[in-house]
C-alpha cells in the first residue's frame, strides 16, 4: 500500500509519472538580525506613506480643479444674471425713449399745454419705471438735514424753519433700496439770526 502512495504522489495531474526531484537537505536560513527586522519595517512604512502621499496629492489637485471650475461657474453666472437684469431695465427705459421721441416728432404741431402734458406723462412713466427697480426719491423740504442722503450747498439765514431743516431742493436725490444711490442736493436753515 505504501508502493502505491508513492506512485500516486508521484504522478502528475494526468497520471503521468513524474520524475521524483530529490534535493539536498537545505540548511536552516540564519534568523535575520532585529536591525534588518527594522529596517524591512521602516521601508513598508515609507512605501505605504509615498503611496499616501500620492493619494493625497491626486485628490488634492482634483478638489483643486473642482473649485476652479466652481469659481469659474459661479463668475459666469453672475455676469449672466447682470446682462439679464440690464436687458430687463433697458427694455423698460426704452418704452420711455419711444414716447420721448414720438413728443419730439409731434412738438411743432403740439401747444405749450399739450407739451407740458407729455413731458409730465414721460415724468411719470419714468418715475414708474424707477420705483420699479427700487429707486426712490430722498425725502427733502421740510425734512431734517441729514447729512447720508442730504448733501448741502448752501445755509439760509432769516427763515421760519428751525436750524437744520431743508428749505430747498436744488437737485433731486434718490435711494436704491437703502444705499443713498446719489445725495439730494439741498438749502438748509441757519435759523433767524435778527430773532437773537
């Protein structure tokens, strides 16, 4: 039975009898030394920190292009939304043009009360078309001066406001929600100097 155990171990997959390879008697390898021990360990670590490293660089420059595209995108988009906002105003102000022109054609044929009352009808259809983007008037005669919204040219002396109210307005103002888009230039009491 034993003669019949070695024939099986050795034959090949096929069956085939193989050639027994004897081979001398290795020698016990040495146990290598704890340095070399060390040394083997202290080269996985770096092979595994190079592969880091390059993992890290990789997702890095990927999250690096990431937000290059993103600020790009977003640059985009905002100049999109501000040419579409500036069509959209211009369409309205053109609206306004068109009827300026059309008073121009028709001044020769038109009195000075029909004149008034287009440029009063242009007036309000602008000033619509302002309100409607958010655009104010500052508030002026009879108001406190109030130097974010007020810009003063000039103080007026002997009046029957009280010092620091606007008496006049020279030039209007407006406020674009609640930025001061351009100060209302305005007279402003000094108060009644003869009343002292």
């Amino acid at each position: 039975m034993e003669e019949s155990q070695e024939l099986t171990s050795e034959q090949d997959q096929n069956g085939e009898p193989t050639a027994k390879e004897e081979t001398p008697q290795q020698e016990a390898a040495p146990a290598p030394s704890p340095e070399a021990q060390r040394i083997a360990e202290l080269e996985a670590q770096l092979a595994q920190a190079k592969r880091e490293a390059a993992e890290n660089w990789n997702k890095y420059l990927r999250e690096r292009a990431d937000m290059e595209n993103f600020r790009k995108r977003q640059e985009r988009m905002a100049v999109d939304r501000v040419q579409r906002e500036k069509r959209e105003l211009f369409q309205k102000i053109l609206g306004v043009m068109d009827n300026v022109e059309r008073a121009l054609k028709y001044q020769d044929t038109m009195d000075s009360q029909g004149l008034q009352q287009a440029l009063r009808m242009l007036m309000w259809q602008m000033n619509e078309v302002m309100r409607g983007e958010g655009l104010t008037p500052v508030a002026t005669v009879g108001e406190t001066f109030d130097p974010y919204v007020h810009e003063a040219i000039e103080a007026v002396e002997d009046t029957d406001k009280p010092e620091g109210t606007v008496v006049e307005e020279v030039l209007k103002g407006y406020k674009l929600g609640d930025e001061t888009l351009r100060p209302a230039r305005v007279k402003v009491s000094a108060g009644n100097k003869q009343a002292q």
